[in-house]
C-alpha cells in the first residue's frame, strides 16, 4: 500500500464508514452479544431479561441505550456490526429491508421502492 | 490427474432460502433471479464434479471477531450448518476432502500464503443456499467440499489484487494434485449492496456490470481497486465480489466459455447475479 491509497482508504473507512480497528474494538462487547444469538437458548435469555443478558456481556451504556431504543444507527455508531446485529434484529422477526427503513427514515414499502428503482439504472441486459 | 472442470458464482443472501422454504421460486419477485439456475442444474448434470472449492465469507457462525483469519482453508471431515439466529432452517452437512484440503494448504503455505487452517468450521448460508440453488432436494449433497473463507467483515480486508493471487494459488495447488477429481470452483456472495448506515439499500449496476464483464476474460481488470475503493463502489457487503474473484483465480489463466449469466435488481437488498464458466 503506498502512504497515497492509505490516506485515501482511511479516509474511505471514516465517511461509509467501514468496520475497522478503531469499530471493531469500541463494539466488541455489543458484537460479542449478537453473536451469543446463535443460540436459541440465548435468545430466549436476552427475551426473559434484556437487562441481565446485556449486563452479562458488559455492555457500555451507549451501547445499552442503543440496543433499548432499538436505534439501529446509534448501535452502528457503538461499533456493531451489521452481520452480528441481524442476529439481534432477528430476535425481534425484523429482516434486512426494516433495518434498511429503520436506518433512512423510510417506511418498509418506501425502502422496498427505492431498491426497485435501482433496475432501472442496469446498463445493458444480458441474456441467460 | 484432477481437473477443474467449471465455475459456479452466485449471491448467497439469506432471502433466498426464505424463498425456497416458502416454495416462492416462480412469484414474479424472485422468478428473474431463480430462472438463472436450470441452465446451471443441467450443466451439473452433465458435468458431475465431485468437490467443490467455495470461496465465501463467513457472517459470524464459525468465525467471531476474536480470532479473525484473512484467508482460512477448511481441512474437516465435515462441515456442518448451525442456527444462525434468523430463522433459517439448518442446511445439510457437507462431506469434505482432508486429504485433498491438506494438500492445498500445504501448496498454499508453500507458495507463501499464510493462510489459518481449520479441523473445524461450520459453513453457512454463504456455502449451503449456492448448493440448494443447484441441487435443490437432493438428500445429501453429492459433491465434497473444501471451504475457503475470506475476510469479508472487519478491515483491513485483503486486496481484490490479493484475493486474485490466493485463488492462482489454489490452482496451482489442485494441478499437482494426484487424484482424478472433477472439481468444482465456486465463488459466492454479492453483487451490489449495503446492509448498514444511511447508505443502507445502495447498489451499482454499473460496477456489477463492470465485474461480470471482466471477470471471465480479464480477472485483473477488477485488481486495480484497493478493498476501500470496492466498499465505496458496491456497497459495504458488495465486497463479496473478493470471493469471485478468488475463485475466478482458482480456474487458472485458460481461456474461458460462459455458459450461463443472470443478473437481477432487486432481491432482498441485493443486486443478484449467477454465472457459470467452463475451461473451453
């Protein structure tokens, strides 16, 4: 990598931003907990006492306040990562596309259009 | 001697076994997507390989962030599926190849990857919904499996350049090899998408034709990008395409016929595509 793309990617992990050191070590315990969701008998802890179960994890009160508010963005912000938070969202039946809505404002049908509307945008259209 | 006999590429998001839980295969959402694959199953048909090398990403089944590897090769007897936690039924086991997985390691690491090696891995969505797509009802699986993971979650990733190079490497691996398998290379994931921030729900068409365009003829085309520069072009989990293009590597340098290629906007979040390549 030269000093050039290092800058250039660093500053590509800030703006999307992208789940690197700096993240993945401020999320680690709310990851950790997501990926205890493996478990149904985990799931059904996290059910009985949300509480108990995020104490258990050692959760930081930003990430507790996120996870209690069911605030998607704040829990990114927290360092979670989305393929351990679709485990957490699964607990509560939400899919990919309510994260979606969740994180832009849309409602879910206004989300599932704007994703439609990307067709539109195929350059050429291969036969199968 | 061994020979790579074809290679298999598709998405592997989770809705796609919902879909086929629900036997939604011919609703007019996910038609365009599944009508990709009888040329594929015909194809398998015919072509009867009996191991597959998978190239995906793992989304936090086997792998947790404690230990991340960058590329680890599968040298199980077997590869289970388990609960991912959102609803999924729990696939099939696969059957692997130690004997065949210890020789790719050790040409691997020979070859200076230092690649993480597994006695133990489950395999997910990312390696069960690509076989159910093609040999859907099948009682067991009738190809073994070596599973090759690539960091696809937590940066630093490694380069599509990288990436590229580790499947070259795998081909110069199953080469030597001594045994008369028909194998199978396979890259799963992508295209286009984004799971997560107020990006959330972006995909590129642009790019994706760029990629399926590319990747038969002229692999190194997708190299010039830095993993970064792939995640700001396809969207945070489009960085799958590291998989195809690991696997595209896997075929070796040949000369390649394109027997089958779908792309549909959108399923899921996801824009979807399958491909199917033949040495020709």
């Amino acid at each position: 990598m030269t000093p050039d793309s290092a800058t250039t990617d660093n500053a590509i992990r800030r703006t999307i931003p992208l789940f690197d050191g700096r993240l993945a070590t401020r999320g680690y315990a709310l990851n950790a907990m997501c990926f205890s969701f493996n478990e149904r008998a985990n799931r059904e802890a996290f059910l009985a006492d949300e509480d108990v179960y995020c104490a258990r994890f050692g959760l930081t009160p930003e990430q507790r306040k996120a996870v209690a508010d069911r605030d998607v963005l704040a829990m990114l912000d927290a360092g979670g990562n989305v393929y351990y938070l679709a485990k957490l969202a699964g607990i509560f039946g939400l899919g990919v596309q309510d994260l979606g809505a969740l994180q832009t404002g849309m409602s879910v049908d206004q989300f599932k259009a704007m994703l439609q509307t990307w067709a539109e945008k195929i350059p050429h259209q291969e036969h199968v | 001697m061994a020979q790579i006999i074809g290679g298999y590429f598709t998405s592997h998001v989770p809705g796609i076994g919902g879909a086929i839980l629900r036997g939604d295969q011919q609703t007019p959402y996910w038609k365009p997507f599944f009508d990709g694959f009888p040329p594929i199953r015909a194809w398998l048909e015919q072509a009867k390989p009996d191991v597959a090398v998978v190239f995906s990403n793992d989304h936090g089944l086997n792998f947790f962030l404690d230990k991340m590897p960058t590329f680890a090769v599968g040298a199980a007897p077997t590869y289970d599926n388990a609960d991912e936690g959102w609803g999924l039924p729990v696939y099939k086991s696969f059957t692997g190849h130690p004997a065949l997985s210890w020789h790719v390691i050790d040409s691997l690491v020979r070859d200076e990857f230092d690649i993480t090696t597994c006695q133990q891995m489950l395999v997910d969505h990312a390696v069960s919904i690509p076989f159910e797509l093609v040999y859907p009802g099948a009682e067991s699986w009738p190809i073994k499996l070596i599973p090759i993971a690539i960091n696809t979650v937590q940066y630093p990733l490694p380069s599509p350049k990288r990436c590229l190079a580790l499947g070259r490497a795998v081909h110069r691996a199953l080469q030597s090899w001594g045994g008369d398998e028909r194998i199978l290379v396979c890259g799963t994931g992508g295209l286009s998408h984004q799971l997560d921030g107020p990006r959330a729900g972006f995909m590129n068409p642009d790019y994706d034709m760029f990629c399926l365009d590319n990747l038969a003829a002229n692999p190194d085309a997708l190299t010039g990008h830095t993993a970064e520069q792939v995640a700001e072009l396809a969207g945070t989990q489009g960085v799958e395409i590291l998989n195809w293009i690991a696997a595209r590597g896997a075929m070796g340098d040949v000369p390649l016929t394109q027997i089958s290629r779908n792309y549909h906007i959108p399923i899921s979040n996801t824009a979807a595509a399958s491909l199917l390549l033949e040495p020709a």
